[in-house]
C-alpha cells in the first residue's frame, strides 16, 4: 500500500500556518492519568514500601503472587555483573565501547565545567563553585521498550560528575528482567538497581520509602503514567525535562543518496505514531527520488505501520527556496535530531541557532548518535531547544555563590546594600549592613 506523504512548498501563501499547525503538539493531560497518579504518590508517601510493593506487584503482573516486599525487587551487582558477562560478546564489546565514547566526550564536558574565584583590589573574594549532586535516580524503561543506550546516557554523565550514588529503577513486567539494560547498568557503574517502575517509582525516588532513600534529582523517560508523576514531583526534586516525540528534521542539498535520507526519516518515525520527520531541499527532482525511495523501503521494515502512521499524520518533504531558507526554517522549527546532509555542511551549520543535535554530512546518520558516537542522545523536543540543551554533566551539579568580603569592601558595599535596602522598605537589611561600617561600629 503506498504511503500518503504530505509535500509542502515555502512558496505558498499557506505554507507558515500550515508547518505551524503541523508542528503544534500539545500532550494531552489525561484526567484519568492524573487522577491515578496523584493517587498512587500519595499512597506511597503515605504507606512507603508497603505501597510501592502493592502497586508493582499489580501493575507489573509479578508472578507466584507477587513479590512479599521490596527486597525481592532488588537487582544485586553480582547478577548486573553476570549479566554482562553472559551477553554474546558482540554486544558487550559494542556496549563497552559506546559507554567509553560517552566517558570521553562527557569528561571532556567536565574540563570546561570549572568553579572560578577572583579578588577585587580591596581584598573582596568573590566566585563560584561545583559541586556535584549527592543522590540521582535513572528511570529506565522495562519490558519491550527497555533501552540499555539510555542506561549508559544518564548513568555515565551522572558518574563523570562525580554524584555519590546513582539508584535505577526499571520495571521487570511478568518478572522479565532485560539483560542488556542490567549489563549496561553494571558498565556504566550505577550503584543500585531496583525491579520497580511506574508512578509508584518515582514516589519512592521523589520521597523515598523505608528502603529507599530520596534523590535529588529524577532523569530518564518513561511512559505517560511516569511523566505525569515527575511533573507532579518537580518541587521536590529535580527532574531532567519531560520529553515528547522523538524528531528529526533533514536538510538535504540533494547530493546524498536518497535511500539514506529515506532511512534517516524512517529512523526517528519508527518510535511512534507520534513521532515527526520532516525533509527540507531546495531540489524539487530530488524530494520525488526520496519519495520514491520511502515507499520502496517501507515494505522492508518490521516496524512499517509506525512508520507509515507517523510520516502520514506528523511527516512532510518541504521544497524550500534554498538553503538559507531551509536554515532560517530549522531555526524556527528547532527539532530535536537536526540532520544536515549536504556538500559543505558546515556552512550551513553556522546559520544554525536552535537543534537539540547537529550531524554533519551525509555520513552522519542520527543513529550513530543515539548508541555510540559519544555526546548525549537525551536532547529537548517539541521546540524546547530554543531554550534547553542536551542532558548532561551540568545536569547533575549544582553552583553555588562564594562571597567573602573584607572588611575594606564592606565600607563601599555597605552603603550601596543599605541605600538599595531602605528604597525597598527593609531596614533590617540595611541595618545589617550598616552595622559593618566603621563609623556604625
């Protein structure tokens, strides 16, 4: 069955309201969801284990009866270990290897991460220091969409940063622990694994439980039911974003072989229905070839009617005038993967302002990021790249302010806070600072 592709021109009059409404995505709150969640955080923070058992063992579908209570849940580093020893080799060695390429670029991230101090010329210290956070909780998906590539994303940056213990959480449906995301676990060097998932886990993380102390901070993705309670816990502890569809928009000159473009769109669009591809060239004759080769190479993938679902309802091929347009159209659109597939990419790259991930040149393929290429692959969607950044080694420390004033800078800052402070009506301030003023002594 062919595929309906929608093709846009910039041209048209219609064209900015029609990519507006195309790339408007707005998560639906499920009152139910929220309902059930609000619920289950307030079971937990009220019963702790006994609630996070409960709900674990039915939503989980524990098996023999469920679980008697959360020590049947833990994952020891022995079984993470045996884990990776038992994996085909050709799998540990590409699990080793990508989490040493993240290691690498994240240290690398680290180095220019530094605290500073400087002293003014009356003796007045002033600067800024890093420290890292002391607990993280990594949220990691479980049964079919379980990804060892995000337990190495989260932990290894987390661990780089030099946070004191990182617990994950993974949901073990039918008892059915994923061997790859232990052996990941166990690569990465997380400190403790726990068979929980859902709502319930985060509550614990959020508030902690008898057996489980609070974290810090809450990183990795989840399902619906688990981004509504992160939000709900954002106050309490951090969380890394709250991330919608997976995206990827293409910038191709036409000189890439369209079949790889065609598999580059098909690689973002096979996450789900939700997910958007979008191709922008200024070559009409071109866009028609990767047509042609989306629908010949569609038949081929296992996941097809995702695919076919996410490219009609959320996908376009856009002829653009040229590639100055197709830049200033990325920057506006500001997707999350943002492929640039051209001759001299780098020129094109420095128009660039707004993209979770650059790849550069036609060999660049948005994949080799998501596993091993080294820089992060949990990146801002729906736009948010405007603003936000991918995660990383400054996602798991903190800054705090240094300030020791000498007693010279207290005569001048004294008189500029007292002044600022009784224009604010708080005399306590200004008295405050008055009092350190050698004629207030």
């Amino acid at each position: 069955m062919m595929i309906q592709l929608r093709k846009l021109d910039s041209t048209a009059i219609d064209f900015q309201e029609t990519l507006d409404a195309l790339l408007a995505f707005e998560a639906e709150t499920d009152t139910a969801i929220e309902h059930a969640v609000t619920e289950i955080i307030a079971q937990v923070r009220g019963r702790g284990d006994e609630a996070v058992v409960e709900y674990t063992n039915k939503f989980d579908r524990i098996p023999h009866g469920g679980a008697p209570d959360m020590r049947a849940f833990e994952i020891g580093q022995e079984e993470l270990h045996a884990a990776l020893a038992a994996l085909p080799q050709a799998q540990r060695e590409a699990l080793q290897t990508a989490a040493e390429r993240i290691r690498v670029f994240h240290e690398r991230q680290k180095q220019e991460l530094q605290g500073f101090t400087y002293t003014e010329p009356d003796g007045t210290v002033l600067g800024q220091r890093i420290t890292p956070l002391d607990r993280v909780g990594i949220y990691v998906p479980g049964g079919k969409a379980a990804y060892p590539s995000s337990v190495l994303m989260n932990a290894v940056p987390a661990k780089v940063a030099g946070v004191g213990e990182i617990v994950m959480v993974v949901p073990t449906p039918d008892g059915v622990k994923n061997q790859m995301v232990l052996a990941a676990a166990a690569i990465a060097g997380v400190d403790r694994v726990i068979g929980i998932g859902g709502a319930q886990a985060v509550a614990a993380l959020a508030y902690g439980t008898e057996t489980i102390q609070p974290v810090d901070k809450i990183v990795g993705p989840g399902n619906a039911y688990v981004a509504a309670a992160k939000r709900r816990v954002f106050g309490a502890v951090g969380i890394d974003m709250i991330a919608g569809p997976s995206e990827i928009l293409v910038i191709c000159d036409g000189s890439t072989h369209p079949d790889w473009v065609a598999m580059d769109l098909f690689s973002q669009a096979e996450h789900d229905e939700l997910a958007q591809a979008i191709l922008l060239c200024p070559d009409a004759d071109y866009i028609e070839r990767v047509e042609a080769s989306i629908q010949k190479l569609l038949p081929t993938m296992p996941r097809q009617e995702v695919i076919r679902t996410s490219l009609t309802d959320r996908g376009a091929l856009v002829k653009v005038k040229d590639m100055d347009e197709a830049c200033a159209i990325a920057n506006a659109i500001a997707a999350e993967h943002l492929e640039i597939s051209a001759e001299e990419p780098q020129q094109w790259a420095d128009k660039i302002r707004h993209a979770g991930a650059m790849f550069l040149g036609r060999f660049s393929s948005e994949s080799l990021g998501d596993y091993c290429c080294g820089p992060n692959h949990v990146l801002p969607t729906s736009r948010t790249a405007r603003f936000s950044s991918p995660l990383g080694v400054y996602d798991f420390q903190k800054r705090s302010s240094v300030i020791q004033v000498s007693e010279a800078g207290a005569q001048t800052l004294g008189k500029i806070a007292a002044e600022l402070a009784y224009g604010e009506g708080l005399q306590a301030h200004a008295r405050s600072a008055e009092l350190r003023l050698k004629n207030e002594g």
